[in-house]
C-alpha cells in the first residue's frame, strides 16, 4: 500500500518538474546575453584563472585529500539537515523539485545556447512576421476563393430559377 502511495506521488511530480525545467530552458534560451560556446569558453578561462590563484595562495602543495576532508566537514551539518528533509515523506512539496528543475533546465540551456538571446528573439520575430504574412496570403486567397464561390453559387442559382419558371 505505501509503495502504491509513493508511485502516485512521484508520478505526480513527473509534469511540474518538467515543465518547470522546459520553462527555464526556454528563458535562458532568450535571455542568454552569450551562446553557449561563449559561456563554455568563459567558464573553463575562469576555472583555470581559479586554479591558478588557488595554487598560488597554496604555494601549489596544496593535499586533495585534505582539501576533500575540509569540505566534507564543512558541509556535513547542511548535508545532514538536507537528508532529514528529503527522508521525511510527510515535509516533502513540490517547490523544490519545480525550482531545482528550472535551475537545472537553464544551466542547460545557458551552457548548449546556439546564440545570445538577442538573436534568438530576432530569430523568432522573423519567423513569426514570415508566419504572418503567410497567412495574410492564404486568408487573401481564401477570401477570393469564396467570393468566387459565392459569385458561382448565385448564378447557378439564377439559371435553375430560369429553367423552372417556364415550367411554373
């Protein structure tokens, strides 16, 4: 019975938690001030830069270990709190799930952007104008087609009113 109850709670979490990650995909796809390439390039310039002074404030004899060790117990009390909260089926909300997707589908999308965010939105208003007038031509042909529809109609109409007055 539980693992029935659990099944549907996560299966109802599937849709939010998707769609918020869609969502944020989407706007950092329009906002990205960079593409993705930019922002890779950026980011590995800076983990190099953070190395470098890192290493440097070290004297670059800096133990791994330790260092794993230090940020173990730094973040243990956070990590345990975080594990209570996950634990506890009766705390859980969708909030977070839903927000940590949307965080998540940005990175993404921040990080795979084909352009900046400025190109993109032109590239929709493009598409969009070119939509447009698309349908204008086909609501003009349209328009025409029933006028000459409408113009048929009647004078067949016409004609079967000639044909059936002699007979009247």
């Amino acid at each position: 019975m539980r693992e029935e109850a659990t099944n549907s709670e996560s299966s109802s979490m599937i849709v939010p938690v998707l769609l918020s990650g869609a969502i944020g995909a989407g706007l950092a796809l329009l906002l990205t001030p960079k593409s993705g390439r930019e922002i890779r390039s950026d980011i590995t310039r800076l983990a190099k830069r953070g190395g470098e002074q890192a290493a440097n404030v070290t004297g670059g004899t800096a133990d791994v270990g330790q260092a794993v060790e230090s940020g173990e117990r730094a973040f243990a009390p956070a990590m345990e709190k975080a594990s209570e909260t996950i634990s506890a089926p009766e705390e859980r909300s969708l909030v977070v799930p839903i927000l940590v997707s949307g965080v998540i589908g940005a990175a993404v999308a921040l990080l795979f952007a084909p352009k900046s965010g400025s190109e993109v939105m032109g590239d929709l208003k493009d598409i969009a104008s070119s939509a447009l007038e698309k349908g204008k031509g086909w609501y003009e042909q349209s328009a025409q087609a029933v006028k000459e529809a409408v113009e048929k109609g009647k004078e067949a109409a016409a004609e079967t009113k000639e044909k059936l007055r002699p007979a009247a």
